[in-house]
C-alpha cells in the first residue's frame, strides 16, 4: 500500500457508508478503481478515482489512491458526506396493485418497469417509494429496506410479498432462507428446448467483465458465486422460442435469467443478457420483421412471477397465489403461436 496513512475521522458519524466489499479469496492483484467500476451499478471511473482522491475509499480502515491493488479478504468501504440516496426514502402517492393484503402482510403484483428499491439511477417512483407512502411503520429487513422480504429486477413483472410486522418480517425471511416459500416463473426463451423438464444447478455471481451480469461458476472458480437451483418444465413449443415454467429452490440475482443463458436459451428480449437480438431462426426479412414486431409488442425480458406461496406468519396456513400472464407477454405468446401454426402448415 502507498505511503498514504490519514484513519478514519474520529467522529465516524460524519461519513455515511455507500457501498462495502470484502474481496473474493480468488482475486488477482487488481486496481481499486477497476474493481470498483466491476462491482457498483452504473459506476463512473472518474467518480471513483475523484473518491479515492479525496480520502472516501478505505480498504481494511485506511485511505487509499485509485492506483491501490485489491487482495483477497481487503475489506473496501466508499464513504461520503452524505447520505446513500436510496437512504433517503420520500412516500410517492403510486398505484400498487394489492393481490392480498391482511394486518401482518399484502401481496403485490409489481408491473414492469417498476424497480423495487432505490438504487443507483432510481432514487423515485420505486415500489418502496409508494409503499411508505401507502402504509406506516413498515419494518425494516437485513438491507434498512422497509417491508421488502424479496424482489423481482425492474422489467419482470409478478408478486412479491410485502411484511408489515417485524415479526412478519422475521418469519417470512426465514421461509425464503430456508427454501420452504414456493415461487414459479413464466418465461419465453430462446430456442427448442430438448427436454420436456429439467434441473439447473451452477454458483451464481457477478461476471468478471460485466458489471452490469450476473454468471455461472462451475468447477474451480465455484466459489466465485453462490449456489443456485432452477427447476423448469416446458410449457408449449413454439418454433424458435419455448414458453416454460420456472420453480426457484434459491433466489440468486437474475437467477433464472443468468441460468437459462447458462443452457444456451437466453430469454426472450433479454436486453441486458443478449435476447434482444435473433438467437435463433431463419434468415429471412419477413422472420426478422415478425421477431421485431414481437420484441416491440414486449419491450422487456419475457418474465412473470406468476406464482407465490408461503406460510402465514401467525396463523401458519399455506397461502398460495397466482397471477394471470401481463398483457405484453400474452400478445408475444400468441404471435409466435400463429406463426408455429403457419410453419405447420
């Protein structure tokens, strides 16, 4: 480390932490700023060096330049003056779509294009935004977020269970840790699929080119990722894509959308995993005018929790709920449905 030696402030509570990292146990010597920009969405190469510049990245407790190496088990935090923005949580009057709702919890159907916490690029309009607006007193889980127990990415659609309890909280956490709540998926993907159902398994983390990606680690680098499990099972072929239902045993990051990419049947529309382009097909203009048409009619990855069951927190019955496929997905359905029948025929 350079000679650059100034602690922590005295008074810590001037700073606010932003982001905290403990290095993998695998990682090669890496500048600070790289690995940063690897690991913090929408991350700016310049803000972080400016951060480091100023004295708000610390690694193990002390300040270091942007040139600074990372090790395994470096402990780095990014500190500032003020703070996180997704901390300071203002009520937004949005319209939440309540599936259910009693006094402990409710039952939500998120729409696209609602992120479910504030986060870097969306500090308004988010699902937690309206909550605290819509109900007091939420509590809190691991990640200071109030009343979220799990999520779903920004563009997927589907339920999600909200606590108003602590205890709610508690016991609703423990289900999803302890894989005992049971969640299905509806996807469109890439692709025939050969098998009818099927099982999933591969360690899930952050890929070491992309930021912005999420992928499989299998064999020796295992322990770059976290164990992850997807069960699916082919609901209806249609030609070049595959409508199949998706069972989680865990709740990785993009699990099901870094596990189908995994298998070589990236979801449809996928943007961020490479489904916005034609992965498989013809050649033909007229094809690529229909798959255009479809990715206009659903301008997103072809996903919806559809599914969502439980225990109930005080009175231990098995809640379970479902909800219909979004408009968006069914009009794509149905067009790649008629152009199999056309094939057919």
């Amino acid at each position: 480390m350079e000679d650059y030696t100034p602690q922590l402030p005295e008074d810590d509570n001037e700073l606010y932490e932003h982001h905290a990292f403990t290095v993998d146990k695998g990682q090669a010597p890496l500048r600070i700023d790289k690995y940063l920009m690897n690991r913090i969405e929408n991350a700016i190469r310049n803000k972080i060096q400016t951060a480091a510049k100023n004295g708000n990245i610390y690694v193990n407790d002390v300040p270091v330049k942007s040139n600074y190496k990372v090790k395994p088990f470096d402990t780095i935090r990014v500190l500032f003056e003020h703070p996180p923005f997704e901390n300071l949580l203002v009520g937004e009057d949005l319209p939440l779509d309540i599936v259910y709702e009693d006094d402990t919890l409710l039952v939500i159907n998120k729409p696209a294009g609602m992120v479910v916490h504030p986060g870097h690029g969306n500090y308004s309009g988010t699902l937690i935004n309206a909550l605290i607006f819509h109900f007091d007193n939420l509590p809190n889980n691991s990640s200071d977020r109030p009343g979220l127990v799990h999520r779903i990415d920004k563009d997927t659609t589907g339920l999600l269970v909200v606590a108003k309890t602590e205890h709610a909280m508690a016991h609703l956490s423990k289900q999803f840790k302890d894989k005992t709540s049971e969640r299905e998926y509806v996807a469109i993907v890439w692709g025939n699929m050969e098998a009818d159902e099927g099982t999933i398994e591969g360690n899930i983390g952050r890929h070491p080119k992309n930021r912005l990606q999420n992928t499989v680690y299998s064999d020796d680098e295992a322990e770059n990722g976290k164990p992850a499990v997807t069960h699916y099972t082919v609901l209806e072929r249609l030609t070049y894509v595959t409508l199949v239902a998706c069972k989680l045993e865990t709740g990785r990051t993009h699990q099901i959308r870094v596990h189908m990419k995994h298998i070589g049947h990236t979801l449809f529309n996928d943007e961020r995993y490479g489904g916005e382009r034609i992965l498989k097909g013809t050649t033909f203009t007229k094809y690529k005018q229909f798959v255009d048409n479809c990715f206009k009619v659903l301008p997103r990855q072809a996903l919806h929790a559809k599914t969502l069951g439980f225990k109930h927190p005080e009175t231990g019955e098995m809640m379970q709920f479902s909800t219909p496929i979004p408009d968006d997905m069914q009009q794509c359905i149905a067009k790649w449905r008629s152009y199999a029948l056309h094939i057919d025929n």
